[in-house]
C-alpha cells in the first residue's frame, strides 16, 4: 500500500520523506491556502523532494480551462499527476489528459457510480472522500469496499486513493480492503507510528539496561 501525504507545506513534506515511507503527495486548493506559498513554487520544490506521484488540483471549472491548467501543471514536473474533480467536465478533461500520457486524479468522489465513470475516463487514481462521507454519517469504508468490489470485477487499472482520513483506523481498514493508496494528513501520519505501549515498553527496556552496567559496544 502506497503513503501519500495530503499537505502543501514542503517543510512538513521534508520531515516526514525523512522516514522513506512517503510515496507521494496530495494537495487541493485549501491545502494551498493554508501553506500561504505560491502553488507553482510549492509543487516546485515538493517534486524535487518526493520522487513519486504528486496530485495538482485544477480550480477552473470548464473543460477547456481545466485542460489548460492541467497541461501547464503538468509541465511543473514528470511526477505531476492532475487532479480534476469528478463532475462531466473533469471526466472529459481526464480522457483528454490520458490520451496525451498526463495522469490524472480524479477528486471528491463520493459513490461508487462515480468511480466506475473515473475508470472508464481512464483516471490513473480516484480518490473517494471517506472522512466527509462519515461526517454525514454514510459509511466511507463502504464506499471503499464497493469500489474495491467493481474495480476487480473489470480489472479497471485505476487505483484506489482513499482520501479525507480522519484518523489512523481509517488508513487500516483500507489497508484490509486492499486499497491502492491513502492520502493521510501529516498528523495522522505521526499518529500511525505511536502507540502508548511502545512507550511505556521501551521506558521499562531503557531503565533496566541502565541498571545492568553495559554498554553494547564496549
Ligand atoms: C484528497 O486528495 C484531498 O486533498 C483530501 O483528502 C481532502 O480531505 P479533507 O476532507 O480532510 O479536506
């Protein structure tokens, strides 16, 4: 299962590659507000970073202005993939994208029709939104599970990015239903690593060893 970090902040992106568990990136347009840098300079410099693919939101709405956006995006860097949301448009934009070897994301997915379409326009990932599912308490695992279930049944090539992760259960339970990727924020991704028995365990271990004497290397 790929990790993908969802944040435009290259600083937190240089930490985090630091573990060599990061496989790509995601951003969106909040995420570059919140970063307050310029999206080109930002992509810039998180492309020279992170070797995988890394996700450039388009913002217009029309097919001509995405596709636009999307191709001077894709100059940025080899490892841009566009993002285009899943409305008619962004479904005309990916087919466009794909036939000139762009890859595409196709965002804010939200049922499972939504993804067969993705796939048939040829989307290299899509992206169903678990967390804002649950927030209207749907299921977003659900959603997850049937894209699982429909994907394998065409051997559609697309992979699966879950997305809006709101805690470290979410990136489990789509690691067992065999999700493709999940893009987790920063602070999930830290969570991912903690547990408080790894602490208390590695305290006690720490003491003892204090009391024995040794060293490893003498
Ligand atoms: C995915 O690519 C989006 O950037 C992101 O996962 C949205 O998550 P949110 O619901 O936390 O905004």
């Amino acid at each position: 299962m790929h990790f993908f970090l969802d944040t435009a902040d290259v600083d937190v992106i240089k930490k985090l590659a630091e573990t060599g568990l990061v496989d790509g990136i995601t951003t969106n347009p909040s995420l570059v507000m919140a970063s307050g840098r310029r999206f080109d300079e930002a992509l810039k410099e998180i492309c020279t970073v992170i070797d995988g693919p890394v996700s450039a939101e388009v913002v217009a709405m029309d097919v001509d202005g995405m596709i636009k956006e999307g191709r001077h995006l894709a100059k940025i860097a080899d490892n841009i993939v566009v993002k285009v949301p899943l409305t008619f448009e962004g479904l005309q934009a990916c087919k466009t994208f794909r036939a000139e070897d762009i890859h595409v994301n196709v965002t804010l997915c939200f049922s499972a029709a939504q993804a067969l379409l993705a796939a048939k326009a040829g989307a290299t990932f899509i992206s169903p939104f678990v967390g804002r599912l649950d927030d209207i308490a749907q299921d977003g695992m659900q959603l997850i599970e049937e894209i699982v279930q429909i994907y394998s049944a065409y051997d559609f090539e697309t992979q699966i990015l879950a997305a809006s992760i709101r805690h470290p259960l979410h990136v489990t339970m789509a690691a067992k239903l065999g999700c493709d990727a999940a893009t987790i924020p920063p602070k999930i991704f830290e969570q991912l690593i903690k547990h408080p028995l790894t602490d208390k365990g590695l305290d006690g271990f720490a003491k003892d060893w204090a009391k024995t004497g040794q060293t490893i290397i003498r």
